[in-house]
C-alpha cells in the first residue's frame, strides 16, 4: 500500500497525523502538490511538486495510484477517480468513500457548486474538530493495520 496525499489542501495536523503513521509501519508516504512542501527526513517519506494549475496534483495522483494505495483528499472527482481504480480514499475528516456513496456525494457537490455559481453563499466546510482529527486517525489506523495484518 502506498499512502498518496492531495498535499496542497491537506490540513497541516493531518499531515502529521500521516507523518507518524508512515514512521511508525514504513509504508510509503508522497505528498502531492504544486508547491514546495517540509517533509520529514525519512526515506518512505517524500514530496513531489507538479505543476501549478488546476487539477494539475490531482491528475497525477490518479496517474500514479494503484489498486490497493489509499490517497487522502477532501475532493470528491479525485476519490471517484481513485476508486474506480481500485484505491482506497479517506478524507481528512475521517470519511472513508466508497464505491456505493460517491456518486451521492458527486451529486451533492454538483449540487453546491451550481448554488454557489448562481450567487447563493452557502458557507464552506466546518473548521477541522478534534472529532475530526480522531476519526481520521482511528480509520487511517484501520486501514494501515488491516494492510499489514494481510501482508504476513
């Protein structure tokens, strides 16, 4: 399983939430973004800066995920597109999408967008609760220890 990370918008104690995982089982951790992003110095651990421009991270983590890899982003087209090859995506509130709820979440974001296009402010996401951050890393913990349990 390799961890890929829709670096850009991922807040930073997610980031660090993933830090210590990566440290702590050796699995491989890539950050994506366009920008230049402070990793720690371990050699599972590593950044890779695309260009900017829309999407630009996004396309190349879908290029590169495999089935089996998780990729952590609140994007809802990036999860859709990772999961139907297979990945696994977990947002950063601890969301784990799957095959049978992202295309009522497409829908839903669809939905926003032409509100917010037409006018109507509808208020963006909540602000990143302890709640949120336990739950991320309770099911990151699932899911890195379910990988490993199969692995031996």
């Amino acid at each position: 399983m390799h961890i890929w990370v829709d670096a850009d918008a991922c807040p930073v104690v997610i980031k660090e939430i993933l830090f210590r995982s990566a440290e702590r089982t050796g699995l491989a951790l890539t950050l994506v973004a366009n920008q230049a992003i402070r990793v720690p110095k371990l050699a599972n651990i590593r950044t890779l800066q695309v260009g900017s421009g829309f999407d630009v991270a996004d396309d190349e983590i879908v290029k590169r995920a495999q089935a089996g890899d998780l990729v952590i982003t609140a994007d809802i087209p990036l999860a859709s597109e990772v999961l139907a090859k297979g990945a696994m995506a977990l947002n950063p509130r601890g969301e784990l999408y799957s095959l049978d709820t992202i295309k009522a979440r497409l829908t839903m974001r669809d939905f926003m967008e032409t509100l917010r296009s037409s006018g109507i402010h509808s208020g963006g996401p909540d602000p990143l609760s302890q709640q949120d951050r336990k739950l991320f890393a309770q099911q990151l913990d699932t899911l890195v220890t379910r990988y490993l349990r199969q692995q031996k």
